[in-house]
C-alpha cells in the first residue's frame, strides 16, 4: 500500500523558518560582527530573518515585440 501525497514530507524546507537554530543565529551575528569568539552562546540577540520572495517577470513593452 503506498503512501498518500499529502502525508509525505517534502524534501528540505520549502518555506522560510521564522525561528533559526543557535548554530545558525550564531553565523548571522558573525557576520554583522555582533558575535566575539570567547562571548557564551547562551542569551544571544534577536536575529532579523530576511524572507526571499520570489520577484515578478517583467512585462516586455510593445516596441520590443515589435522589433522581433
């Protein structure tokens, strides 16, 4: 018997997270230079994520049509 497609799990995540694992939090602060070797991992900083959002097509104007 096979499995129904709503019940599988996609591969990887497909959306963005809202909430990022300590490992990860501690490469953005890294980054920004917010985060020191030596400073304790626990108690870290809020962590801005920045969503990707898929951009539009542009509409190619009339003139270009034309010319093709």
């Amino acid at each position: 018997m096979s499995i129904d497609k709503s019940l599988k799990k996609p591969s990887g995540v497909v959306r963005a997270r809202n909430v990022l694992k300590r490992g990860e939090r501690i490469a953005v602060l890294r980054e920004q230079e917010r985060f020191d070797d030596g400073q304790s991992p626990l108690g870290l900083p809020k962590v801005r994520i920045v969503k990707v959002v898929a951009g539009k097509k542009k509409k190619k104007k009339k003139d270009e049509e034309e010319e093709k």
